[in-house]
C-alpha cells in the first residue's frame, strides 16, 4: 500500500443505468438519479451509434483518522530508545 492512499474503498467504477436515443432523455434520467446527493452521474455520448448512456457512482466518503488519546506524547526514535534504556537501567 502506497504512502497517499486514502482510506477509501477501491470500487470506483461507474455503472450503467441505461442508453437512451436523445440526449434530453438521458439528461432526465440523470436528473433524477442526481437528486441523491451520495451519487454522481455523468452522461456519455457513443459517437458510433450515436447513443447517450447515462452512468453513476456512490460517492465514497472519507474515514476520518483517529484521534490519539491527550495522555500519549508521541516520541523520537532516538527519545523512545533513550526511554528504553532508561527503563532496563531501573530494572537491573
């Protein structure tokens, strides 16, 4: 896992809700789908056939990190190793 990934689910695909003749049929229906606002939709022309497909995904909220606790610092490396050190020393 890389160091800039977000703590996000993978499924980013888009899927196909239908294909459509006009693009004012697709822009409806895109309409409609849009009015939730945890998806996003698009229209995409297919030049070939001269279709409108309209497509939609659930958008994927962030997870927030955890806060650490107030009673924890957080160290050095060379501060934890002097603590440890510290620490055998009162044992022995």
């Amino acid at each position: 896992m890389s160091k800039n990934s977000n703590k996000k689910s993978s499924d980013k695909t888009w899927t196909k809700v239908g294909t459509f003749s006009s693009y004012e049929e697709a822009d409806a229906k895109r309409c409609k789908i849009g009015e939730n606002p945890d998806v996003q939709t698009k229209v995409r022309r297919r030049h070939a056939d001269n279709n409108f497909t309209v497509h939609y995904r659930e958008v994927l909220k962030k997870v927030e990190k955890k806060k650490d606790s107030p009673n924890k610092e957080k160290l050095s490396k060379k501060e934890r190793r002097t603590s440890k050190k510290e620490k055998r020393a009162q044992k022995a």
